[in-house]
C-alpha cells in the first residue's frame, strides 16, 4: 500500500529546496565573480538573489533535520523499529554496517548544518548592505567570493554525506 506521510513531504521538499538554492547560489557566485560594471537591475537580482539564498539553505537545514527525528526515537541497533516511514528491521552485521553509522552522520549533519545558514546570512548581509561595492571593489570582492567558495564547501559536504547516508548505507552492500 503506498502512503505519503509528513516526513516524505518534507524530504520531497528537501530535493526542491536543494535546486532552488543551487540555481541561486550559482547566479550569485557568478554575478560578484564576473561582474565588473553593475547597473541597478544587476545589483537588485544579486539581492534578491542573496535573500533567496539564505532562505533556501535555512529551509533545506531545516527540511532534512525534521525527518531526522523519527529515525533517533531511542531505537536499538537491532530489532525491528516503526515510526513515520515504516517498519524497518535492523540487525548490524558486517554487510549491514549502515544501521550503525546512518545515525551518527545524521548527528553529524544536524550539528554541522548550522553554520551554513550563518554563512548565507553574512553574505546576504554583505551583499544588501554593500551592494555594488561587492562587484566593483576588489577587497570587498574578494572577501564576499570568499565566504561563498567556504559556504560552498560547506554545503557539498554535508550534501555529500546526505547522498552516502540516503544512496549507500540505506542499501547495502549484500542486500
């Protein structure tokens, strides 16, 4: 029988929300990177760019911490658990290592997520307060691209462990 629950909304969400900010992020990076002589439209898309930005990666922080919940509901390492996505048995073997190290990466991801917001935030910052000073002044330039190749970095790490947490430890190996 198929059923939509709230968390699979949420995760659903999660995957939108994940183009929506890449999109902008990538028109962002690009405007400060190979803009010279802004004119207004510019500077307004770059704003409204930084906005966008900032509350997608706080709406896919929180999107894929809230799901989470359900698989920390003081489950054992074997044994079967039901919660909003199902029943699940687990039982932790040599081929099935991903019952033990999901949930501690997903520890990781929450508690690491949360400079991300913080990033976009100073760069959203930067970016409405400054405005074009951020694409015509090279210090101030450089510092902005700076803090976006960090957030970048940032965020395709924790994107990163999310694909390994969701692709490979959700099947693995000799299953």
């Amino acid at each position: 029988m198929f059923g939509l629950g709230w968390n699979t909304v949420l995760l659903d969400l999660h995957g939108v929300l994940m183009f929506v900010t890449l999109i902008f992020s990538a028109f962002l990076f690009g405007a400060v990177f190979f803009s010279r002589q802004p004119d207004g439209l510019m500077v307004r898309r770059l704003k409204v760019s930084s906005i966008v930005a900032f509350v997608g990666l706080l709406g896919l922080m929180i999107t894929g911490i809230i799901p989470d919940i359900s698989f920390g509901s003081g489950s054992t390492f074997s044994g079967t658990v039901t919660n909003d996505f199902g029943s699940f048995v687990t039982k932790v073997t040599d081929t099935t290592l991903g019952n033990f190290t999901g949930p501690l990466l997903f520890d990781m991801m929450e508690h690491v997520s949360l400079i991300v917001p913080g990033l976009a935030a100073v760069i959203g910052f930067l970016v409405l307060y400054l405005g074009r000073r951020v694409m015509t002044e090279p210090a101030i330039r450089a510092s902005v691209l700076s803090l976006m190749l960090v957030a970048g970095a940032w965020t395709f790490v924790l994107g990163a462990i999310g694909v390994y947490i969701t692709k490979v430890l959700t099947f693995p190996a000799g299953s």
